[in-house]
C-alpha cells in the first residue's frame, strides 16, 4: 500500500492526473531561491529556454550569465562566482555539464570545495528523438566519484523543486540531474524532502524485496510493486532522491528487514544508484541483488516508451528482477 506518511498525491498512478519535466521543478526552485537571496546567479551555456534557466533570466536579469556554448568555461566562471560568496547554479544538457566540462568542474569546484551547482539537464534515454549523443547515462558517475560533490536525482517536478532549493543552501558543490520529458507528478508541497534523506514510497505488509531507486522510473516502480502485490510478492519502494551521501542508515535498515534488493535507475549500471548501493551494502550488510538499469550500451532514438523497453528500463523489467531476487 502506498505510504501515507509521505504525502502523495491520491491519483499516484493516474498517470495523466499531471505531468510536467523536472527541469521545470529547477525552473521554479531557482527563482525561488533567487527570491530568498541575492547571492544565486544562474549561469548558462545558450540553452536557457531548454534548460528553464530563462525563468531567472527573466526575474533576475542582472544576475544571469550567458556564457555561450563553452561548458568548460561555464563550470570555471562559476566556480570564480562562488570563490566570492555568490551562489552560482551552471545550466546545460547533462551530456555536456558535467559530460563536457568534468575535469573543470573537479578541479575548480570540487577539489576547491566551492558551491557550485551543477544542472545536467536532459539526462537519461528518455531525451528520447536526440539519439546517444545527447543520452547523458554516465553523470552520476562522474559526479558520484568526485569528493566534496553532493549528487541528486529527483524523482518528478515537485521535488525537483525542492532540490533545486535546498542545494542552493546546502553549502556544497552539488549535481542536480533533470529530465526533458514530461513524466508523473507524484508528490506534493507536503512530501517530505531533505537532503541525504530517502523515504518510503509503497510498503507492502512484511515486504520480501527492496525496489530502491532515484529520479521518475520511480513510477515505473510504483506500477511494478502494485501489479507484484496483486501477485502475492510483497514489496517496498523507496525513493534515493540523493545518490551521494546515501542515507546509509535507511538502507541498512531496509536490508536488515528484507530477502533483496532491486536498485532502478536511467543510468548506466557501473557507477549509479545500484553501484553506491551494492559498495556499501558489501561492506556492510550483503543481501541478493539485481540492478534494472543500462548495461553497458549507448542510448539511441525513439520514443520514451519504446526507450525502457529496449533497455530493459520498465514496469515488466523490474518486476521481473524483483522475480528473480525473489527465487534466491
């Protein structure tokens, strides 16, 4: 059954009850943010329109950037901005921020410890027509693996929002992962959100697998764990909105009370979500472990839809691992 205590909307699998991109939650959480302090300037990198960084242009003028396509420039600049008390958000397709500009995001944010904030927008197979080139599937682990950076994917527009806003207060660099494609608005002001901390979404009653995940195949997720209940497999499903640091506690917990663990993301396999989940619960608590997420393959055109299925990325994808760690 879904979990009360997070404040979901009632329609949660009503899948054209609303739906917006989570580049339009960072769209209205910089302006927000921009609103509390005078300090957030929003940089980008032409592509103000696609990334919903126009909706600060237009609020804050003066304290917007265009840099031009230079994303190598965008992160140094930015970085220059925070080394003077600013609060700086750089906006591009995450294929090129931080796919482009990784070695000056590490080297002028990161190993500076600075707060700059880095928006990949577009990310994932779900961009869709724009083919591999434009597919960001490798920004979480390029962003994971840098010391000092905060890592969130927010799993619809509402919390996008919030994200958008608490990053910009968090006092760390950090990267904030966007989609283009419109999906599930599943939470509302109410839900909570805080940084390094994942919630439950769905708990079936003493539940056998885990489904983890980060960004808007949660909803693939939630339809998955509703069709297994009606199955007589119990699960549970919690939303990782924030990759790095992972809420370790709230996983270890979820280990220690379950058979397995299935992991779902729009990203590679190596270095995800699954990835940080499986490093620690090595370490920590071993459980049997599936990841739904792309392996080892670049994306490719076509639709959404037809995206998930080919990559193995749906509703029937997870439920099926779910199946097998299930058997174990």
């Amino acid at each position: 059954m879904l979990n009360t205590n997070a404040q979901l909307h009632s329609n949660l699998f009503d899948a054209d009850a609303l739906l917006a991109p989570t580049r339009d939650g960072f769209g209205k959480g910089v302006v927000e943010a921009g609103q509390k302090d005078e300090r957030v300037v929003v940089l980008c990198a032409d592509l103000a329109e696609s990334t919903r960084a126009e909706w600060f242009q237009k609020e804050f003028p003066k304290r917007y950037v265009e840099i031009g396509v230079a994303e190598q420039n965008l992160a140094a600049v930015a970085s220059g901005f925070a080394n003077y008390g600013k609060i700086p958000f750089i906006t591009s397709y995450a294929a090129f921020n931080p796919g482009r500009n990784n070695e000056q995001i590490r080297t002028t944010a990161s190993l500076a410890n600075l707060p700059v904030k880095v928006c990949g927008m577009h990310a994932g197979v779900s961009v869709g027509p724009d083919g591999a080139t434009h597919q960001a599937l490798e920004d979480i682990g390029l962003m994971r693996m840098q010391p000092n950076m905060v890592v969130i994917v927010p799993m619809d527009a509402e919390e996008a929002r919030k994200a958008t806003y608490a990053a910009a207060f968090n006092g760390k660099p950090t990267y904030l992962r966007f989609g283009r494609e419109k999906s599930p608005v599943l939470t509302t002001a109410a839900t909570p959100f805080e940084i390094g901390k994942g919630y439950t979404l769905w708990e079936s009653e003493s539940p056998h697998v885990a489904i983890i995940g980060c960004g808007t195949l949660l909803f693939e997720a939630l339809k998955a764990a509703r069709a297994l209940e009606a199955q007589g497999v119990r699960t549970t499903v919690i939303n990782m909105h924030t990759v790095k640091p992972l809420d370790t506690d709230l996983l270890y917990r979820t280990a220690s009370a379950v058979h397995g663990i299935v992991t779902v993301e729009e990203h590679q396999a190596a270095g995800g979500l699954g990835s940080a989940v499986a490093e620690f619960l090595a370490e920590h608590r071993p459980v049997p472990m599936e990841m739904v997420a792309v392996r080892d393959r670049f994306g490719q055109s076509g639709t959404t839809v037809e995206l998930y299925r080919e990559y193995g990325l749906d509703q029937q994808a997870i439920e099926a691992a779910v199946l097998r760690v299930a058997k174990r």
